[in-house]
C-alpha cells in the first residue's frame, strides 16, 4: 500500500516538474519593452520607482491630466510629453516608430501584449520632440 502512495506522489512530482519546465522554457512569449534614453535622475531611473510605474503609469497619467485640464496644475514630472521624450528610441534608420504603426514603440510593446486598448494618441502624439524639431516631416502619426 504505502509504495502505491510514494509513487502517486512521485507522479504528481514529476507532472509538477514538467508543467514548470515548460512554462519557464520560455513558451509564454515577453514583451520587448525598448529601453529609455537616460535616466530620470542621479537617484532614480524613472520619475517613480520602476515596479511602481509598471503598475501604477496608467492612474499616475490620467490623474496628472485631470490636474493639468481641470485645475490649470502644470508640473513637468508627470507629463505625457515627457514620457514620450525619454522612451521613445529610434530604429536602426533613425525613424521614430509610432503607436499606431509599431509594436516596438515603448507604450505599445506592452499594451498590444497586454490587450490594453488607450485613446491618448489620437490627440497626443506617440513620438518625441525632436523627431519633429530636427526633421519636419514627415507628418506626425495619424
Ligand atoms: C528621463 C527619462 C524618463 C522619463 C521622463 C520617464 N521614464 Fe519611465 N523609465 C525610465 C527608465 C530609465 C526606466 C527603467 C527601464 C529602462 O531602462 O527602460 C523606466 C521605466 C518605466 C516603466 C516600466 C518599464 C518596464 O521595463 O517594465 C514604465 C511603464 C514607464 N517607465 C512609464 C513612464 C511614463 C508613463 C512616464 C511619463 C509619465 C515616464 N515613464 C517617464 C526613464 C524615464
Ligand atoms: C510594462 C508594460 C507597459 C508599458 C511599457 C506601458 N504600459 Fe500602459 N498599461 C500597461 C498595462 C498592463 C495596463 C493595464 C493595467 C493598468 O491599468 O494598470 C496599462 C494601462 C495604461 C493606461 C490606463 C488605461 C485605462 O483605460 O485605464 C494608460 C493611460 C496607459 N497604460 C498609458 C501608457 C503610456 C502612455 C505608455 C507609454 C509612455 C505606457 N502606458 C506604457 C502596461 C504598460
Ligand atoms: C480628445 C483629445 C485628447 C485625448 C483623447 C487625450 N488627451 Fe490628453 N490632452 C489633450 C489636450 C488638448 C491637453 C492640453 C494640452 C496642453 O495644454 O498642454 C491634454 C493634456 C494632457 C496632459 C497634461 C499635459 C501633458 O502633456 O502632460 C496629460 C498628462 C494627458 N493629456 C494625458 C492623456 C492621457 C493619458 C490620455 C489617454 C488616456 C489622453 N491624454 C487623451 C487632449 C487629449
């Protein structure tokens, strides 16, 4: 008796095992997610902690729009143009990619993967400034 019981627990083990290994053996795709051009500050890579941003950027982003459109409030920490600055990294051509038309541009390497859908870009545009000071066109995304 007391063998049938060590070898179901061995089975179990083992199924264990293999359903870890195959997960882990990298048959869930990641995102890619592009790093960002500098750091934030000498103390800190992102304007908040980084596991911080990676849960919180989506209520941190639309209460600083709510400050800024309904209160006048401006601080340049949390704006949306800041963010686009700073991570948003050109390709191998020195094109900038866009939301709209990348799955490589920052904000979108993860929310394609995540199925988040947002409506910021319509308005907002998804690539930094400079692509528009040093070379005018082409035009901005649509
Ligand atoms: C001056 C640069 C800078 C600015 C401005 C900035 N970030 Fe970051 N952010 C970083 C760095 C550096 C990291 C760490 C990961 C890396 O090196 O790319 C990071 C990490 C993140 C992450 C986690 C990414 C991951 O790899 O999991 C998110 C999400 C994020 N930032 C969103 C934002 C948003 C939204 C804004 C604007 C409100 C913003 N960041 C502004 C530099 C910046
Ligand atoms: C590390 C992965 C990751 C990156 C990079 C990232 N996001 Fe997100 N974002 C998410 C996930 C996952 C959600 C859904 C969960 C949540 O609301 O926190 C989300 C939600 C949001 C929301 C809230 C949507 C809603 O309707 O509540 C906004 C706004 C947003 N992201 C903006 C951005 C912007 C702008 C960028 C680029 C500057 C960006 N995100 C980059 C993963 C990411
Ligand atoms: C219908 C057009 C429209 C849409 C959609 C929109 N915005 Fe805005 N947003 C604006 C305008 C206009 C301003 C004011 C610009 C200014 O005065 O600098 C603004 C200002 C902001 C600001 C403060 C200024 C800055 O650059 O940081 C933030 C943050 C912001 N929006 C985030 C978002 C986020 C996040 C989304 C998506 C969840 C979004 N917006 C969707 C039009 C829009």
């Amino acid at each position: 008796m007391k063998i049938l019981i060590i070898l179901r627990k061995l089975g179990l083990g083992l199924l264990l095992v293999m359903i870890v290994n195959s997960v882990s053996s990298g048959e869930v795709p990641m995102p890619e997610i592009p790093k960002a051009k500098n750091n934030f500050s000498a103390e800190k890579a992102c304007i908040e902690p980084v596991d911080v941003m990676r849960r919180q950027h989506g209520l941190l982003l639309k209460h600083y729009r709510y400050d800024t459109m309904r209160r006048g409030v401006r601080t340049s920490e949390y704006s949306l143009i800041a963010c686009i600055n700073c991570h948003v990294t050109a390709d191998e051509s020195g094109n900038y990619p866009t939301v709209h038309h990348s799955s490589k541009h920052f904000c979108s390497s993860c929310h394609t993967y995540a199925a988040v859908n947002i409506d910021c870009f319509q308005c907002h545009t998804s690539q930094p400034q400079e692509y528009f000071s040093t070379d005018m066109g082409p035009v901005p995304s649509e």
